[in-house]
C-alpha cells in the first residue's frame, strides 16, 4: 500500500512516517512518501492508496482545497484528514473522506486507516437482484438505501438501482457503516454531509428525515463515526 502523508511540521511528518514504517510486515508493505506543502505533493504527481492529510499548511494551499481539487478528477484515493482543528469536520463529506481525526495519530488510529483503506481495495459486494439481472454493488458506493413504492431504492455516486424485497433482509448485509434513520431509510455515514434535530442532508444535496426515536442514535453516530472514534480506532 502507498500511503502519501501531507504536513508542514517537520516533527509529526518524522513521527508518522516512523508510526507507519512500525505497521508494516511482509503481508502488508507500507510505502509511504511525505511531503511538506500541497504543492510539493501535486509536484510529485502520486496518486497513492491513502493520504493522510492536514488541513491548514501553512501558507500555501490548505488541505481542504488540495483534496476538493484532486476529487475532480480521482474519486478513488482514500482521503483522511488528521488535523488539530475540528471546524472542518463536516466540510470532509464533500470530499468523501474515509476519517476525520484529531491529532495526535495513535499507532491503533492508524492502523485503522489501513484497514479501511485496504477494505476499499477489496470491497464487500452486495448481490442486488434487478430487472436486467444480478448486480454486486459495492457497499462503499452506496449513499443511501430507501422503500419506495414498495421496492427498494439502492442509491450509489452514479445511479439508483430498483430492487424487489425488504429492508430488514437488506441490513445485515450492511457493514458498520451504514445506519437506519428512518423506518423506511438506510444512509451511509461516508456521505453524511449535514445533521440537524430530524434531518439529514447527504453529500450530493439531497435531505432525509430522521425519526425521533432515531436522532440522538444517529447523531452520537455520526460523530463516533467521522472523529474517528470507532472502537477499532480507540
């Protein structure tokens, strides 16, 4: 795995290199390149597997414009923000980032990282029964799961797939990533863009009510899930 780290202190780049150079074994090699500036990265012209990147870098091109200007043409590299500032938190759905933490990176936050980024490179399929035949999608491709007019309504990044069946047969096909806000509603937490008292508003726009019972689940979910607080990460 090539892992790029962006950050204009000289001393957490030394010591997350180091982290990531402890983390590597002969099933798993580590290549990690690390850059000062925004601009030596787009200099370098990497495309790795997973970039840790800071947001303020000093005074060149922040860390939120460097990863909206590489979303425009690379939708793939995992993204993780590691900052000191979590004002921007929510700013990290555009980009679809994979994590937003705060520092300091811990060896298990880390590994985290790794770990979802290498689940990213072999995805968990869900086997979805259309009307032109049997689709896998993967699960990181899909925003959001919905009933509507009695059939499923399966949203990915590029289309909706139209499904016959049942939600409750849906969810345990779903990883931990994914959570019901609603009876009838499925997101995933990657494309969370914005949280209110009983609504949910995704990254492409598009608003989603949360019930009730739900809001206080979803919103200490969210949260858990994009500061990188996950049990696998603590």
């Amino acid at each position: 795995m090539h892992i790029a780290l962006i950050d204009d202190q000289a001393a957490t780049r030394e010591a997350t290199v180091k982290l990531i150079q402890q983390l590597a074994k002969p099933s798993q090699p580590l290549q990690v390149a690390a850059y000062a500036s925004a601009e030596q990265f787009l200099f370098a012209e990497q495309t790795p597997d997973l970039l840790l990147l800071d947001i303020k870098l000093g005074s060149g091109m922040d860390g939120m414009t460097l990863a909206k200007k590489i979303r425009q043409h690379d939708p793939d590299t995992a993204i993780a923000f590691v900052s000191n500032y979590d004002e921007f938190v929510f700013d990290g759905y555009d980009v679809n980032a994979i994590d937003y933490i705060i520092k300091p990176l811990t060896k298990e936050k880390l590994q985290h990282l790794i770990d979802k980024t290498a689940a990213r490179t072999q995805p968990k399929l869900l086997p979805l029964q259309t009307s032109i035949g049997l689709t896998r999608v993967p699960l990181y491709d899909i925003s959001t799961i919905e009933v509507s007019d009695h059939r499923l309504q399966v949203h990915t990044q590029k289309t909706t797939y139209t499904v016959r069946g049942q939600l409750k047969d849906l969810l345990p096909q779903l990883d931990d990533n994914f959570i019901q806000i609603y009876r009838s509603i499925v997101i995933n937490l990657n494309f969370l863009s914005q949280l209110d008292h009983h609504t949910v508003v995704m990254a492409d726009g598009t608003s989603y009510p949360v019930s009730r019972q739900q809001a206080p689940v979803v919103k200490q979910a969210f949260f858990k899930h994009f500061r990188g607080l996950t049990d696998d990460s603590e």
